[in-house]
C-alpha cells in the first residue's frame, strides 16, 4: 500500500515543482502568455493623445446633462411628490400649459385610460370588462381635493391594487398626467366662475343656437374633455 501511495505522489510532487519552481528566478523573456483572453486591447488611456478629434484629447467632455451615477438628485419634491418634511406636494411644480396638458392627455391615454376611463370615471376597459378590478372615479370630492403630489405618488408607486407606473413612465411625464387629470375633474365639475366672461357668453349663445336647432341631446359627460382645456 505504501508503495503505490508513494508511486502515485511522486509525479505529482515532481509536475508541482515544475510549475511553481521558477518562482523568484529573473527572466529577461516575455512571459508564456497562451490565453490572451482579451488583456491585449487596442485603447486610449486616460490623459493620451488621439489624433483623430480636432482638439487632439482621446479624453471627451460628457455630453451636457450627464449626472454622474449616484449622483442623481432623487429625493427632491419633484421626484417623490413629497416635501422635504414629507408633506405631499399641494401644487403640480409643472407650469399648466397648453403643451404640458396635451402631453398629460397624451400618456393618460396610453398609460391610465384602459382602467380610469377617458374622463377619468374609472369605466376604462378594464373595469367594466368584469375583470374584478374597481377603480375609484377621479370626480369624487376626496380625489377633487386631494393634492396634487398625492396623484403623482399613485402613478408612480401605485395603490392597493394598483400597479405603479414609475418604471413606464418619466418624473414629468407623471406630473403632466397629474396636470391633465386636474383638467378631467375641471371637466366634470366646472362652476360659471371659472369661466371668462366672453366665454360664458359664447357658451350662452352656443346653447340657445343649439336649443333652436331641435336636435341637442345633451353632450354625453365622458366626452373626452381635453381638446377644450387651454
Ligand atoms: C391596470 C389598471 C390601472 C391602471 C392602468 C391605472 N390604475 Fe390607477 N387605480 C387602479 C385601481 C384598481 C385603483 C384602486 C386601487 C384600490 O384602492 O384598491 C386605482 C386607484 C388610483 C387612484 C386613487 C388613489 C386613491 O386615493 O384612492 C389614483 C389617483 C390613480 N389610480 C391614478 C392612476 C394614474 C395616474 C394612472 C396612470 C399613470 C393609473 N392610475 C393607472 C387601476 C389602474
């Protein structure tokens, strides 16, 4: 038994004293290097010259808006909806203007419409397909008064059942929604003094034109609402 243990380790001892024997010794030769495995690359280091650009750096500028990774300011009451002292954002930090709301109307439709409706009246496809899912109507007063960063929390970590949206959809996306969703509640729950009077007026007469004309069914209540939101 000994024998042949000993038969077995001495190559063994011997191939191991081979590869590792050469430790310490100076070589003036390159060395073995059978596995190139990509560690010989044609690049530019940092600092080194390269021709090729005009102003002669192979070093280039980030393009403009680069945020350094980590360094993204991602706990401002743009990004969460939230103020610093975690107060929900009262005001949409958007400028409502025609642009922002037709972008708003624009991702509504594509991101919310199928479950909350067009008009915002939760009868999107999704709900009324009888799927068991029940959206609340945005024209409740809870929603109508609820703040604006609450509405902007829900599109972008969801509610109850709700899935969040904020991997679908950009932070000012989201607050355009916000905008245009204000714009659907105004639609369904507007009073005569939020009008100018030579509106009021063309409204008015618009009315009394219709009435002569016979013909008016009333303009059903989920019309999509947005083409007249200026
Ligand atoms: C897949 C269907 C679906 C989509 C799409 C959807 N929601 Fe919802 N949403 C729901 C459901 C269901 C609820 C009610 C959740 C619950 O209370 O269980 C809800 C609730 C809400 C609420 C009310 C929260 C409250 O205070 O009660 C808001 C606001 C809302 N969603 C906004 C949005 C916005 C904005 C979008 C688009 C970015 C969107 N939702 C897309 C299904 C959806």
């Amino acid at each position: 038994m000994t024998l042949r243990l000993s038969a077995v380790l001495a190559p063994l001892a011997l191939g191991a004293a081979l590869l590792t024997g050469c430790r310490g010794m100076v070589s003036e030769k390159p060395p073995i290097h059978p596995n190139l495995n990509m560690d010989f690359q044609e690049k530019f280091e940092p600092q080194e010259a390269n021709p090729f650009f005009a102003d002669g750096r192979a070093n280039r500028t980030p393009v403009a808006g680069t945020v350094a990774r980590g360094l993204m300011p991602e706990n401002t009451p743009f990004q969460t909806g939230r103020e610093a002292g975690g107060a929900l954002v009262r005001t949409n930090p958007l400028p409502t203007t025609r642009d922002v709301l037709l972008r708003g109307q624009n991702r509504y439709n594509i991101y919310c419409a199928v479950c909350h409706g067009k008009a915002g009246d939760a009868k999107g496809v999704v709900m009324t397909g009888g799927y068991g899912w029940v959206a609340p109507s945005y024209h409740d007063d809870r929603l109508r008064a609820a703040e604006d960063g609450h509405f902007f929390e829900v599109a972008s970590n969801g509610w109850n059942t709700m899935p969040g949206y904020a991997a679908q959809i950009p932070v000012a996306d989201r607050w355009a929604i916000v905008a245009y969703i204000r714009a659907l509640q105004k639609s369904q729950n507007a009073q005569r003094g939020d009008l100018p009077a030579d509106v009021i007026a063309q409204v008015e007469q618009g009315a009394s034109a219709n009435m002569a004309g016979g013909n008016r069914a009333a303009s059903p209540a989920s019309a999509p609402a947005a083409d007249s939101t200026r």
